[in-house]
C-alpha cells in the first residue's frame, strides 16, 4: 500500500474517539468503527515523524483492534488481533484477480433489492469465497442504523457469487468492503464505488 510519506504526530494518549479524529485530520484518512467498538478504549501517544500507516498501528497499540485498509485513505476498525510495532496490523494485500468482479457481483446483488439500490447508508463488511467461487461467512461490521436494512446487506451478500472458481485459488482471504452513502463520495448508482480489500 502507498505511503504518503513521513508526518508529523504530536498525539497524547486520550480517548480513542479523539485521538482517531486528530489522526484523520492530519492524515486525511477516513476509518470506519463502531461506538460500541471503540467505547472505553483510550489510544497510545504517537509523537515523533512516522508513516500514516505505522502511526496508526501505534495509536492502537493495546487497544485490541484489528486495522483493514479498504482503500489507501480508507481503514475499518474491528476487535481482533491487537496491532503493535511487533505484530503490526493488517495491511492492504495487493489486489487480487477477482476483486473487480466481485465488486462488480455485490454491487449486481445491491442494486436489485430497493432498500440497498438507493446506496444511502454506510457500512462495512467482511465475507470470504468458497471454491465455487460463492460468497462464504458474510458478516456486517456494525449497523448501517436500520436493523431491515443490515438484514437485507446480509441476505443479499449471501446471494453473491462470481459464477466460476476464483482465480486466485480455493483458499481466499476474507475481503473487507467499505460502503459509503453517495453524500460522502460513495453509493454506486448501481455503477459501485465501493473500496475492497482482501
């Protein structure tokens, strides 16, 4: 993933919530977490002149929160695997040969049910591909705020499949999707804007 360079962090520890703010306005990244994920939780101190990506795996250390790059300004927040200088978090993988067309197969499967066609909610989404080539394990990674709404994500997700056998083989790593609503840039106009990585 492309660095933007080295910058200047000057964070103290403080509430997570506060301390990703700052983040994302001196980086220009934007991440997508839960409250419930990052209630409690209070970040390290990054101080010093860092990568956007090594400062971010320090603003987490400890906090028990795995990182997802969706795009190279683009980050979803889980618990998981603690990121930490020794064990850092996990980075966006080169593209594989069938991201294209599973953004292509998600955004087919959204555009044909009526609440998901409208693409004015946000959310973000973790599901992995049988060796069919069928989307396996499809998980919400909080709620779009419309318990209907995360229902018909999940069911049409469940629908989703490539119609051949991954390329990249029948063991994939789960792909990470982040759904923006058309204010923010995002929605597909049932032509997908939606940032994968996998």
């Amino acid at each position: 993933m492309p660095s933007a360079g080295l910058l200047r962090f000057d964070l103290r520890v403080q509430p997570l919530q506060g301390a990703l703010d700052a983040y994302g306005a001196l980086t220009g990244r934007s991440g997508f977490y839960t409250a419930e994920s990052i209630a409690g939780r209070s970040s390290a101190a990054v101080q010093g002149r860092y990568t956007p990506e090594v400062a971010l795996q320090r603003l987490l250390e400890g906090t028990g929160l795995a990182i997802h790059y969706t795009a190279p300004d683009a980050f979803v927040l889980e618990p998981g695997a603690p990121a930490t200088a020794e064990a850092p978090a996990e980075a966006a993988r080169a593209p594989g040969p069938d991201d294209g067309l599973v953004q292509a197969r998600v955004n087919e499967a959204f555009c044909g049910d009526p609440r998901l066609a409208a693409g004015d909610f946000r959310a973000a989404l973790r599901f992995g591909l049988d060796a069919q080539g069928r989307v396996v394990r499809p998980l919400l990674l909080g709620s779009t705020g419309d318990a209907a709404r995360d229902r018909a994500v999940l069911a049409a997700l469940a629908d989703v499949q490539l119609g051949r056998p991954p390329l990249a083989g029948a063991e994939q790593p789960p792909y990470v999707m982040l759904i923006a609503p058309r204010a923010e840039g995002g929605g597909w106009h049932c032509d997908a804007r939606m940032g994968a990585a996998r």
